[in-house]
C-alpha cells in the first residue's frame, strides 16, 4: 500500500485506536464495587463497668470516674478513581474508484471483466462499513458488445455493483444526447457535472456536486469533464462547456464555505499527460485550485503505483478496461482525515484469477452476449502475428495495426472501387487496441475500431497539404489526434528541439508539389475539425462513401484470406486522331450533351492522340498470410518511447 499522507505516526494512530477499545464511561454499579469504593468502619466506644457499693457504716469517698475513652473521627471516604477521557472514534472510509472504462464487458487476456470487478467489489462492502464506489467517466465506447447495445449492459451491471456516482468523459459524447439522456435515466446512481451545462441552464445530469454525510462527517464531491471533449468527441450543440479551471473554483468554494464539508474530492476526466498546448490535465487543475484534498483522474489511461502530489492535492487513477481497481483508505477522526492509504487492485492477470465472476452480473450479460454472438462470432480471418497494441502505441509512432487499417483503406478504394487516391489518414485515437495471434473475428475489428465513422474522399492543395503536416508537427504523441499513413506517405517527425519539425516528406515517392491536388481517404471525424484538424475544412471535392472504416477492414481481411484481392492489370494504347476522337464521343453519348462527352473523351486521351485501355481481372491465388508489418513510413528523431 502507498501511505497519501500521515497526520499522525502509527504509533500514534495505535494508540488511539487502543484507547478506544478500553476506554469508555464507568457505570454506576461499577463505581460502587469493591473495586472502587471500600465501607467506612465506625468504632463503637467501650461501656463503663457499674460502680460497687461501698459499706454502710462509713460512707466511701466517690470513686473517681475515668473520663469516657474519646471516639475516633470517622475516616474518610476513599476518592473514586477518575476515568481516562473518551477519545473521539476513529472511522475507516474505504473509496473503490475505476476509469476509462470502454465498454470492457468481459475479461480480456485474463484481466478485468465486470463479473469478476464485482466479486472484489462485494469482498471489499464485506470486509468494510463505509464504502464508496465511483467512476471517473468513459463508459462507453470500446468493445463491439458494449457498443452493439450503447452501453446498457454495462451500466446495469454498475447498478447491481451499486456504484454511488460517477462523472461524464469524452466518448459519453461520441454518440447522440439522447442515448447519453438514456443512460442518465438508467443509472440507479448519479452522474455529477460541475462544467457542462443543457440548453435550459442546468447542469447535465443535475448536479452540480454532491454531499455525503456520515456520522457527522460531510465530504463534498465536484465532476469536471476536459473541454478537449469539443474537439476529440461530437458533443450536442446545445451543451455549454465551462473552464475546467473557472468551474472548479466556484464549485470548490461553495463546498467549503456554505455546504461547510469536512473534506473535498474531485472526480474528473482530464487526465495526466497533456495532449495539447489547450489542455489543462488534472495535475495543472490542482496547481490553479486550491482547497481539493484528492482527485480521482481519468482520461490518460495512466498506470501509476504511488499518487502524484501537487500543493497539498492527492491525485490517484486506475488504468483502463477495469483491469485495476483504485482503492484508498481514509481514517477520519473529529471531522478530519488523520491518515491515508492507497493502491491500485488488479483485476486478475493471466497467471492468477483471484476474482470469480459473480453470478449475478453474468446472468444479467448473459442475455446480451447471447444476441451478439451470432454475428459477432464469425471468423472472417486469421493472424500469423500479433498486431500489439502496447501502451496505446498508436498514439505515438508508426504502428502494424495502423498499417493494416490504412493500406486497406487505399486498395478498398483504389483497387476494388477504382477511386483515384493518393494517400490514407486514420487517427491513431480511432484505432482502440490490437490484433492477436490466430482468428480474428467481427467482434475483433469492431473492438479494434468501436466508432461509427464514415469513410471520405476528399481533395487538399498541395500547399494546404504542407499545411496538414505543419499543424502533424505540433501534436503531441500520445495524443489521439497523432497520425496513422498509409504507406504512400513517407515523412520524419524531429523532436529533437522540443517542438516538432516535419522532414523527407514524400507522397507516392515525390515531394510535395504545391500546385498539385492530392486526393486522399480519410474519416468524417478528422474532416469536420476532429482531434484540432482544422485544415481539413479547406478540403474539396467531398465525397461521402456510406462505408464504415471497420466495414473496409473487415471486407479487406476477408478478401486477403479468400485470396481473391490481387489483380492482373493489362494495358493496350491505340492511336486515334483528335478529331475522330471527338466524333465518337458526340455519336456515343449524346444524351449527356456534347460538351460533356468531349470533356470526358479528352480526359482520357493522351497527348499525341493516343488513349489506353486498362482491363483487371480477378485472380484466385488462395489464402495470402495476415502479417504485421513496419516499413518504416514514419521516422521518429527524439520525442517519447513508451
């Protein structure tokens, strides 16, 4: 365990809680046993013999009479002894939290799963009193069973595991504010929002913060969504986003000075690595605002072991995919906390499965895993290799799940619906994990690219081409917006001084012609602005395919293991004069008008009066290998190795 903080030694600490086992008020009947009050012994003072009577004839003189024997002064009553004071109770708060979530229904290499995070949820409400359970945003998005049912599995699941509340991340956004206003309305806990507003002035999911008070003890919890949300995620237009930094303090401020709470925790979905020159990560929210004795972070998928500190903030996160459970421990004694600790729980691993799936959560999935079998179990290829994912690699350099889906993209286009097109651009945000070893199914594709994105054709000037890879230049790796190419683009990042300088740019083995137009296959998300790509507004000639990127890759693989991809091109040129040329082109096509057939007809020609016939015919080769692949389209000089 990783201590937070220590107010008090351990010593310290035992001793108060020893005291407290022993020492309490002493009763009436015990304050008058023996044991703390003996009987007051009065003597009784002797008798006096009777005198003897003297003789007749001679009166004796009188006996002298001894005065009385004094009686002794009664002793005092012994003082009872004083009990020790009471010490106020020391109460254990236990706060479970998760991040990050994406869709993970079931456990994925032996790690994570639902059923198996409520097993150790029920062990830990077991062993403890006070248990709170939250979730630092990004349910949704993510596996293709999840994604097939927008989420309600999962959030019925956190129903049953009883969650007590969590707070909205990018990808709540991906889809409509309707099927986010759905999940609102299922949840049997609240999502809290300190930074986004509805069109009618409220706080999206109505609360603003909340208060948890037990026992006297009132903790205030606030929700901050990024506001790189607008620019990475499709949020409704009528929602407002206010300043992460703005929000927290006004929301801060009415915690401690009209609420009145002991204590102040932040859940948020900023995350820890910044993305961007406009993105405020949790650790820069908790430099600008003070007040906030611990963050719950999510966003950045961030693996840590020990919390980051900053002023006097503890900030703490749990990975991705409920592979880790975070858990702190909070000892609160007269309102404050007195000591701390922290650790991240792993959900199993592939060696160890510590956590049985809990029967309750499985008959609830098991309905929908039933539903989705059918179509998402079918095979559709097989993998000689690994396409790895890491440390969401595609996020920071060329990558073999990147290749696959962009050269796809390209032959789906260029060979199969005979698009002339230069080049494919993916984000690497787009791309969600890898490919394993062995068959891939549907599932495995719609897990790898979970988003419903459009394919698009479109056209860039050169000169705005140079334009793109200026604005490639400025993005961060590990932000979702860092580029995957197809492998027509050859091109060097240098990060050597700091900011990144574009070198070697090719495009079908030549440079960069500025006056040349260069059409290329990309996705509806980068070209509405998506991920800060803004250049791609400029560009022309759109054409919408009405096919999904995972419905390319997936005919694509099928195509390569049926063996019926690869094309045997023949070219014959025939030389016709200019004239005739016109002439069959107003005899063949005069419903379209002459103009336009000469337009077409010259298109085709070449110069000297010569046109080509070009005719492909299918080949079956059999089975062609499904293999990972790096053919160095991407030359990194410094930046970051993860």
């Amino acid at each position: 365990m990783k201590r937070i903080v220590r107010l008090l030694p351990i010593a310290v600490l035992l001793s108060l809680v020893s005291l407290s086992v022993w020492a309490r008020p002493i009763t009436e009947q015990e304050f008058n046993t023996p044991k703390y009050r003996q009987p007051v012994v009065v003597p009784t003072p002797p008798v006096p013999p009777a005198p003897t009577p003297a003789p007749q004839p001679a009166p004796s003189p009188a006996p002298v009479v001894p005065p009385p024997a004094p009686v002794p002064a009664p002793s005092p009553a012994p003082v009872a002894p004083v009990p020790p004071p009471v010490p106020s109770p020391i109460w254990e708060v236990v706060v479970l939290h998760t991040n990050d979530h994406h869709g993970a229904i079931l456990p994925s290499g032996g790690r994570g799963g639902l059923a198996e995070r409520a097993s150790f949820i029920k062990e830990v409400r077991a062993n403890n009193q006070l248990v709170y359970l939250l979730d630092a945003g990004d349910i949704n998005t993510g596996s293709a069973l999840s994604n097939m049912f927008d989420a309600e599995p999962d959030i019925l699941a956190y129903d049953i595991m009883g969650y007590n509340f969590a707070t909205f991340g990018n990808h709540e956004f991906d889809g409509s504010l309707e099927k986010l206003q759905k999940q609102i309305e299922i949840a049997n806990f609240p999502f809290v929002s300190s930074n986004i507003k509805t069109q009618d002035g409220n706080y999206l999911g109505g609360h603003q913060y909340i208060v948890y008070n037990y026992a006297g003890i009132k903790i205030g919890i606030f929700g901050i969504t990024t506001l790189r949300t607008k620019v990475i995620a499709s949020p409704d237009p009528s929602l407002t986003f206010i300043d992460e930094i703005e929000a927290t303090r006004e929301v801060v401020d009415i915690l401690w000075n009209k609420e009145k709470v002991h204590a102040v925790l932040g859940i948020v979905h900023m995350g820890d690595v910044k993305e961007g020159p406009d993105h405020i990560t949790s650790l820069e929210l908790a430099k600008a605002v003070p007040g906030i004795d611990a963050i719950i972070d999510g966003h950045s998928h961030s693996y840590i072991t020990e919390p980051y500190l900053v002023d006097n903030t503890y900030i703490v996160t749990a990975n991705e995919w409920g592979k880790y459970v975070g858990m702190a421990k909070l000892y609160v004694q007269d309102g404050r906390v007195i000591d701390a600790t922290w650790q991240p729980v792993e959900i199993n691993n592939e060696r160890v499965q510590t956590y049985k799936p809990d029967t309750a959560i499985q008959a609830l999935l098991a309905p929908y895993i039933e539903k989705a079998d059918a179509s998402l179990k079918e095979v559709i290829g097989y993998a000689e290799g690994e396409f790895p994912f890491g440390n969401r690699l595609t996020r920071y350099q060329e990558t073999e799940i990147g290749n696959l889906i962009t050269d796809l993209n390209v032959w789906y286009f260029r060979d199969i619906k005979k698009q002339p097109i230069d080049f494919a651009l993916q984000n690497g945000g787009n791309i969600r994990t890898g490919l394993p070893q062995g068959d891939i199914t549907r599932e495995h594709i719609l897990t790898v690219l979970p988003f419903a994105n459009n394919l698009y054709l479109v056209s860039l000037k050169g000169s705005e081409i140079v334009e793109l890879f200026d604005f490639i230049a400025t993005i961060n790796q590990g932000a979702g917006g860092f580029p995957q190419f197809s492998s027509d683009v050859r091109y060097t990042i240098d990060y050597t001084s700091g900011a990144g300088r574009i070198t070697n740019l090719t495009i079908g083995g030549s440079p960069i012609d500025p006056n040349k137009t260069y059409r290329f296959c990309t996705n509806d998300y980068l070209l509405g602005g998506g991920d800060g790509y803004e250049v791609l507004k400029k560009a022309t000639e759109p054409f919408n395919t009405s096919t999904l990127l995972s419905t390319v890759v997936i005919e694509g693989i099928k195509a390569f293991q049926e063996g019926t991809i690869v094309n045997t091109v023949s070219t014959s040129s025939v030389s016709k004069d200019l004239a005739q040329i016109i002439e069959e082109a107003v005899l063949q096509a005069p419903s379209t008008g002459p103009a336009l057939a000469i337009r077409d007809a010259l298109q085709q020609a070449i110069s000297g009066g010569t046109t080509t016939t070009t005719t492909v015919t299918p080949v079956e080769t059999g089975p062609i290998p499904l293999l990972p692949y790096l053919d160095g389209r991407l030359t990194i000089i410094g930046g970051v190795n993860p």
